[in-house]
C-alpha cells in the first residue's frame, strides 16, 4: 500500500487525470447548491443571453439557465458512468472469472457468448433498444448501456484468472484444505484488484460516451438533463451558427476533460502497477 | 596464445530504485584464441551482465569505467551505433531464453531471412552455409518451413546455435543455453557448441552457465564469478581438482554430481546468501560466508597470478 | 505407505471436431513406504508432473488408483482429513506464496485448516521447532514477504510446514531445479528431516545426481511408461534399459568426461517415426530396437530391480 502511494504520487500522468476528475466531481456535488437556479428546465431569463453575473454560462434558446443545467448535467453523467460502468463490470466480472477458474464446457459456452456479443455493434445495439423503450431515464440507460458493455471485460478477467489459477499458492491454498470460496476471496481476488480497478475506470468512461452517443441522436432521457442532452439540443437549436459557444462549448468540453482524465488515470494506474513500464 | 578479448577493470552498474546495483565491479580477464572460456557463479554474479554488457549496453545497465579490447583494438561497449559493426558478425550472443524469443508467428526460414537481412545480407549467399550447419546440429532443412512451437527444447536451442553463428563470429557468447534442457538434451547441445569451436566455425566462445558439471565436459578454462567480482580463474582440470578460492571450494563441494550418496557422506551448502549489491561489504564480498575469513579480509584481495594461468582474489591462499 | 496402481491418466484437448489424446501416464505402479524416499526420474514429458498432481488429488487419474493404506484416496471424501497426512511442494518457491501476504500465512493457515485444536503459544513454539530443523530462524523469516527471502529459504519454509503437520507422505515435485548449486543442498538435508519422521516422500526430479544422493529407490519414466525400476544403487550401478543407460551417461560428471561415441538425439536420422499403438514407446531412439519391440511389461531381473524390455 505504501509502496502504491509513493508511486502514485510521483506519476504525473495519474496525478493530472486526478485532479482533472476531482474538479469535475466537485462541480457536479456543489454546483446545484451554488448555482442561483435550482431547476435545470427552467424559464429564468430572456433567451440567448451571453454569460454574465446573473447566468455565469448564459442562457439557452428557451431562456433556461446553462450553469444550472451544466451542474446537474454532470451529475447525469456521472451517475451513468457509475451505474453503467459498474454494471459492465460486474457482468464482465463474474462471467470472466467463472470462464476462467472453471474452465471447461462452461468456459467454452461462456466465452462463445461473450464473442457473439463482442462482434454485434454496441451502438447500433443500444439504439435499437433505446428506441423501442417507451420511457427513459438514465437509470434505464445505464442499464442498457451495462448490459452491452460487459463483454470486453469479461474476456479481460478471464486471461488475468487463468494465469492466476495455475500460480502454485493456489494449489497450496487447495493442498490445505481450504473451501474453494476462500479460496477465491482470498488468494485469487486481491490479486486482481489492480487489474478491476483499472477496468472499471474504462468502463466508465465507455458509459459516458455511449450515453452521450445516444442523447445526441435523441435517444436519451425523456426527461431530466445530461451533457449529452445539452449538446443534442444545442446542435437542434442552431447554437454553432448563432455563435452561442456558451451552450454547446462547456457540456463537450466536459465531456472530452472527463474522459481525457480517466484514460490519463488508467495509464497512470498501469505504470503503477506494473513497475515494468515505469520510465525511470 | 594471443587473446582475443581483454577485459580489464570493467564496471557495469544496474540503475535501480534504490541505487546503483554494482553488478560488475573491476572486472579483469581475458578470453584465448580458440578457446571455451566457461563463466561460473551463482544467481547474482554478474555473469550474465558480462555477457550481455559485451555485445548490448542498454538500460538499466550503464557502463561506468574500464575497457574491453578485442584483437587489440577497443571496443566501444559503451556506443550502441559503433558496435552494430561487431554485433552477429564479430560478436555473437545467445541470450538466455533465446529459444523462447524465436518469433511465433513466422516458420523458422522467415526468421532467418528478416535476420540475415537486417545485417545487409541477402539470405540466397548463406543459404548452402545455412543447409550445412543444420546437418552438422543434426537438424532437417524441414525445419526452414515449421514454426518455432513445433520444435522441441533441444531442437531450438541447436537452431538457435545455428542461427547465431551463421556469420562465423570470432567470439560467441552463451549464456544458460543449456540450462533449461533435458539432461540427454544437455549432453547434445553442449558437445555441439564443443564442435563447432573445434571445426573453427567461431574462434572462442564464452560459456556462461550455473552448472560447473557442463563446464567441466567442455571449458578449456574457467573463471569463478562471485558478487561481481572474479573469484579464480584457472584451467578446467585445476579448478576441479584443486579449487582454492573458499568459495570454489565449497561450491564444488556442495555439488551431487560424483556419485554420492546422502548414507555414505554428506554434502554441505554454503550457510547465508550473497551480499546486496547496491551497498556491497567493504573487502572481500565473500567474507561473510567464509570458513577461513579473518580481519585481513576487511581489506579487498586482488586477483593474483599464483602460478601460470592460476589467478585467485584470497588473502588465504599464499597460506593453504 | 502409498501405492500406485495401473495410475493411468489420459488428457483430452480440444472440441468436438479436434480431440486430441494424449496418454501422458500409462499404468504406472509403484510403492513408498514409511520413512522411504523414491525418485521419480524423467524427461519433460514423462508424465512425472502429473503424477505428482494426482497424488495431490489435483488431478483425476483416468484410470488405476493411488492407495492411501491400502484406501483410495479418491474415495476419501473429507479433505481435511487428506490433507492432513498428505502435502506437496512445488517447484517455483516464490509462486508458492501469495505475494500480497507474509510468508507466516502459511502456517497460519495450516493452524486454521488441521490443528485448530493447539494453544496459541504451543503453536509457536512448534512453528520455532520446526524451522530450526529446516535450518531456519524464525526470527529471520517469520515477518517477512516473499520479495525479502530468497528461493531455498522460501522452499525451506514448505518443507517446514510439511514438518508441523506430521504428514505422512509428501510429494517434492522438482523443488530444486529452480535454486542455485549453494543452496539446494540445505533443501535436500530438510528433506530428510521429513524422512526421518517417517514421512513417505515421493521426489520428482530430473536430476539424477540429486536423485541418487537422496533416495532410496528409483523409477524411471519414459513418456508415462515406467522403463526401469528398483533400489537406487542396483538401478545406477547396473542400468539395463537403454533409456536409463542413456540417461546416466548423459549427466555432466566431475569425475569423469563425456562418451562421445553415442550422442542421442531427439529427433535424429529416423526420418519416420516407427511408434505404434502397441510397440515400445523407446523404438524410435533406442539403438537396440527393432521389429519385434512390442510394448513391454516390468520384469524382474534382480532382486529389488525391474525393467521394460523385451530385449533382456
């Protein structure tokens, strides 16, 4: 653990893609509370108003509040790539490791699943779910986008169980006797935790993109505000060619920076981990 | 007997977190004409990082001081561009693993191809030499057309042989390329190398290995490396007969391999482990494990000449 | 005591239309007793691994049994109870561990699993005990992680844990081959301190100068088939199958040099492999063979010594 945290803290790739996250994930938690308007949908002012001191990012076509809607759009996506992302991973993270420590006929079935899923287009794929839902909300999109992700993951978990199941402190664990889900937590599992941390950091990324891939094509919540959402109704209301950067500008920015960081972090977190790519 | 290769005090350290590894700190030796030069020592010696410092400095290791002559010229160790002009032609080197790095995805004569012609070579002018050599390692030229997971241990290992010499260097460095074989294997590959120093497909070859036994069947000479320093250098027979260096003594002597058993006398190990080499002992480096160590051994013994072709570094041994 | 009988164990790969079968032990037999150390000596290949894995219980035998006092040990439903008289060590000293632990967990572990029953300072105690025998401080090795020890310490902790449990058989599947010269010595001598509390050790090793140091009996193997057999000093001083003489004359010796006359190669003139289904699995290397080598069985030729061949 110390050890983590003296490299951790000398890496300036994890250290950048930190504190870019930490900024955004503050904004998201304080901006509603700091923000003059609590309602993101709301008619606050005249419509297509620049930023000024009453609407720190002006206002859109239909005269709501861009900050407000910023802050809470955050939220939206954060909530996405949380939800989302974890769900993928979990998914990807139970089939993975029972392919892999199991093996055999499960381990085939398995695995011509997850292959089958890999080769279908996750977009084309959510879209004609997303289209056929009557409602949606980003719980709902989160869910689908969970359940679409998983493959890559899975097949990620099951090479690092593999490898670990024939690591001989495994057969020791077995030649003494211990139940095989002690096994599991405690001999297999820890020595993977890296290895799910960094997953999870990409799946959550993927989320958010995927969920910004459908909002923009209208495919997102029906109701409630998301980055995503924000960019769609920007680019529908002509915001590039009335030159009202203050509303399409900040939600991809966001966008792009939150990502960025989490791809940062993830290199970051794999030099790490792996004192192999340290660059000395 | 002209030396092909002089070393003299050469250091090499390994950067690492923690400090300077002084794998090879001031070592001095030289390689014969046409001879084997078996290098012997344990997990830490520096024997491999003599190998390798003598064809490819790259980091981690970084050459410090000392100099390495071959035929009486310099060689410049120390510049990666100006040793392309000795790399595989001069100076050949079978790293350990080697016949595992054969690339899986290419059949064998690809491998040789894409090599030959990174070293300006087109592959039909040694193409009747390449035929040649596998006969004499007793390998078909279907070989040319399989890939490298459908050859056995000992089968790569020859290839790899081949491969590495296919230019007829003068010094051909080995290192553990039998390590990992089977004993039959072992017996196979080493005569081989035997062979074609002996047929002058390559003027020298260093042997570097673990396993003093090999190095009995086959070295001319042998040098004893411990904690990156040499311990004895000396002609096969000597070494085995009459090893003075405490350590030779009693690594020889902790060896099964003279027919006994555990009923009849008993082997012993050398108690302790070799010293860290970021913050080595001052003096002799084997002082810790010694039987024989006293105050003197606070001060470094230098490698002395005790009688042709004998060095040792032992305060001890003018007395035993 | 433990016994062998016509282990036989076939490996499956691939699926549905590319099975392949691969016969890596093909009815073995032998027996260790009490107090005894047998070598179990081949090349890669020759199906000593697996053996050493169903005699864990890691793998399922195809066929034949491994008998536990005359039980079978895949009969022996409570592994508790397995367990507690049979353990095995492996060849990778730092795979052996769970890096992300103190190398005391093993003990720990072996406290929680079989003697739950022992106060905490008897435990320790013992614990000291045993790692004395090994040659161990306890002091020096209790606390620390695997990076700060080194492979023969490592090594020699599993055998001291063998030792704590009073086993009755251990299973030493090369446990050497990846330790310098120095050191493998002081692995072997705890070894024997196994021996002499009456533990039955099974030492699976290619080495045969290791072999011949520390056994009492031998069994040679030959892609899963047993070629020679017997007590060490009749098999060494009087090899009968080419495979064994073979594979003596190979060891690098300090004594002696090389023969250069016979130099086997794997794989060498015979264009052709000659192996069928039904001959010696030795007819493609063996200098003696010819047509009439069908698949031999074990014969005794002296007391305490048998081999496979039809030639003898």
């Amino acid at each position: 653990m110390k050890e983590f945290v003296h490299f951790a803290l000398k890496n300036t790739k994890f250290k950048i893609g930190l504190v870019i996250l930490l900024f955004f994930i503050i904004l998201a938690i304080i901006g509603p509370y700091i923000s003059h308007y609590k309602d993101p949908l709301e008619y606050v002012s005249m419509s297509n108003l620049p930023p000024s001191r009453e609407n720190w990012l002006g206002t859109t076509t239909f005269g709501q509040d861009v900050f407000t809607q910023f802050v809470y759009g955050l939220r939206s996506t954060f909530f996405i790539g949380l939800f989302g992302g974890g769900l993928a991973t979990i998914i990807g993270l139970l089939i993975g490791f029972i392919a892999g420590y199991k093996g055999g006929l499960l381990d085939d079935l398995l695995m011509m699943l997850t292959n089958i899923l890999i080769v279908i287009p996750t977009l084309a794929l959510l879209i004609i779910i997303a289209a056929y839902l009557p409602y949606r909300g980003i719980g709902i999109q989160s869910v689908i986008i969970g359940l679409t992700a998983w493959p890559w993951t899975a097949r990620a978990v099951r090479a690092q169980t593999l490898s670990l199941r024939s690591r001989e402190f495994v057969n020791l664990a077995k030649i003494t006797a211990l139940r095989p889900l002690k096994i599991v937590l405690e001999e297999i599992a820890p020595n993977m935790m890296s290895y799910v941390v960094m997953v999870f950091i990409l799946q959550f990324a993927g989320a958010i993109l995927a969920a910004v891939g459908l909002d923009f094509i209208g495919l997102g919540p029906t109701r409630g505000i998301s980055l995503g959402l924000m960019m769609q109704y920007s680019v529908l209301w002509n915001a590039i060619q009335l030159g009202m950067w203050w509303w399409f500008v900040p939600p991809g920015l966001a966008i792009t920076m939150i990502v960025s960081s989490l791809y940062f972090l993830n290199i970051g977190l794999d030099e790490i981990f792996n004192p192999r790519l340290r660059e000395e | 007997m002209t030396n092909l290769i002089q070393i003299e005090r050469l250091r090499i350290y390994y950067k690492t977190l923690h400090g300077d590894a002084k794998a090879l700190d001031d070592v001095t030796f030289t390689i014969n004409d046409k001879e084997i030069l078996g290098i012997a020592g344990e997990s830490g010696c520096g024997k491999s990082t003599l190998g390798n410092s003598l064809i490819l400095l790259k980091p981690p290791m970084k050459y410090v001081s000392g100099e390495v002559k071959i035929n009486g010229e310099k060689l410049p160790i120390d510049n990666n561009t100006e040793m392309r002009r000795y790399r595989y032609k001069k100076i050949s080197l079978i790293p350990q693993y080697a016949m595992d790095a054969l690339n899986p995805t290419r059949k064998i004569g690809g491998i040789i191809r894409d090599l030959v012609g990174q070293h300006k070579i087109k592959y039909e002018e040694i193409e009747k030499r390449l035929h040649e050599r596998l006969n004499m390692v007793k390998l078909s030229k279907d070989v040319l057309n399989m890939y490298p997971f459908e050859l056995s241990g000992g089968m790569k290992q020859r290839l790899v042989l081949v491969i590495s010499t296919l230019l007829n260097p003068d010094l051909l460095i080995a290192d553990e390329v039998t390590s990992a074989l089977d004993v039959s294997s072992q017996k196979a590959v080493s005569l081989m190398f035997k062979e074609f120093r002996d047929r002058e497909i390559v003027n020298s070859i260093i042997f570097i290995t673990h396993d003093i036994a090999v190095l009995y069947q086959i070295a001319d000479r042998i040098v004893i490396m411990y904690a990156g320093k040499v311990a004895e250098i000396g002609p096969t027979e000597e070494i085995i007969a009459n090893p003075l260096h405490p350590y030779t003594k009693a690594l020889i002597k902790s060896l099964p391999n003279a027919g006994i058993r555990h009923t009849k006398e008993k082997l012993e190990g050398i108690p302790g482990h070799p010293p860290n080499l970021i913050n080595p002992p001052a003096g002799c480096r084997f002082r810790d494990r010694c039987p024989f160590a006293d105050e003197n051994c606070l001060e470094e013994p230098p490698l002395k000449e005790i009688n042709k072709g004998r060095l040792v570094a032992c305060w001890k041994v003018k007395d035993l | 005591m433990i016994k062998a009988k016509n282990l036989t164990k076939v490996f499956n790969s691939g699926f549905l239309f590319s099975k392949n079968t691969i016969t890596a032990v093909d009815e073995v037999n032998f027996e260790i007793g009490k107090g005894e150390i047998l070598a179990l000596v081949g090349e890669s290949g020759s199906g000593k691994s697996t053996i050493g894995k169903m005699m864990l219980k890691l793998l399922k035998p195809s066929g034949g049994q491994i008998l536990l006092e005359d039980k079978d040990i895949f009969s022996i439903s409570n592994n508790k109870e397995f367990y507690s008289k049979v353990q095995g060590i492996f060849q990778d000293p730092y795979s052996s561990f769970n890096p992300i632990f103190k190398v005391n967990r093993i003990f720990k572990l072996v406290r929680q699993s079989f003697k739950k029953e022992v106060p905490a300072s008897e435990w320790n105690d013992r614990v000291e005990n045993v790692l004395k025998k090994v040659g161990l401080n306890a002091g020096d090795v209790l606390n620390k992680y695997i990076h700060q020890l080194s492979g023969g310490q490592l090594q020699r902790l599993l055998i001291a844990r063998a030792l704590l449990m009073d086993v009755e058989v251990l299973v030493a599947d090369e446990i050497t081959s990846m330790l310098d010269a120095s050191t493998r010595v002081d692995v072997l001598e705890a070894l024997l301190s196994l021996k002499e509390i009456g533990a039955a050790i099974m030492f699976i090793t290619h080495d045969l100068s290791q072999a011949y140091y520390i056994s009492d009996k031998i069994v040679v193997l030959y892609r899963g088939s047993v070629v020679e057999m017997g007590s060490i000093e009749k098999v060494f001083s009087n090899p009968r199958h080419p495979y064994t003489q073979m594979l003596l004359d190979s060891i690098p010796q300090l004594d002696r040099k090389w023969e250069t006359d016979r130099i086997d190669i794997e794989d060498s003139d015979k264009k052709q492999a000659i192996w069928k289904e039904g001959l010696c699995k030795y007819i493609d290397r063996c200098p003696i063979a010819d047509t009439s080598c069908f698949k031999p069985t074990l014969k005794l030729v002296e007391e305490d010594h048998y081999v496979a061949c039809v030639k003898l």
